[in-house]
C-alpha cells in the first residue's frame, strides 16, 4: 500500500478542500459566508459544492429569510470521516522521510 493511498482527489481543489475545512468547524454555513471566506464567485463556489453534495460529503438545505433565499451547507458523518482520513494521510506523508 503506497503512501498517497488515503489521499481524497475530491480534496484536490483548493475550494473543496477549503468547503470541508470550514465545515468541520462549523455546525452548517450559508453560501454568501463560504464566498466570502473563499474569496469565489457564485459560479466557482456552486460547481465545488455541488461536487462535494453528489458525492454525499455535504448536506445542502434551501430556505427563505424573510423574501431572500438562503442556502446553507452541512458536512454529513461520510464527509466528516473522509475528510479525516484525507487529513490524517496528509499528515502521514509529511512525517514520512524516506
């Protein structure tokens, strides 16, 4: 078994990996707070989180404040142990010198 094994390819992407970071911190996070934390358009942020839905990593609930809609975005226990498992073989890799 090699050392990048473990490693997560949806956690490539600078955007995904920054969605799942916030997310492992914070109960659940509506989508202008990712866009500002991120520094992304809606088009870059949408197509990342999307990618981290379909996959079952992030839970998506649509809703209204008053008349604005508001979307807000979750980790599921699947997103969570994945991200953990990426982290964790990361943190492998970099302590490994051979």
């Amino acid at each position: 078994m090699g050392l990048i094994d473990d490693i997560n390819k949806l956690f490539d992407h600078r955007i995904r990996l920054g969605i799942m970071s916030i997310l492992m911190v914070n109960d659940s996070v509506d989508f202008n707070t990712f866009k500002e934390l991120l520094k992304v358009t809606d088009g870059n942020l949408a197509s990342h989180t999307k990618t981290l839905e379909k996959e079952g990593y992030i839970r998506v609930e649509k809703s209204f404040i008053g008349r604005k809609p508001n979307t807000r975005y979750s980790a599921t226990k699947v997103g969570k142990a994945a991200f953990k498992k990426h982290v964790e073989a990361l943190e492998k890799l970099l302590k490994n010198k051979e």
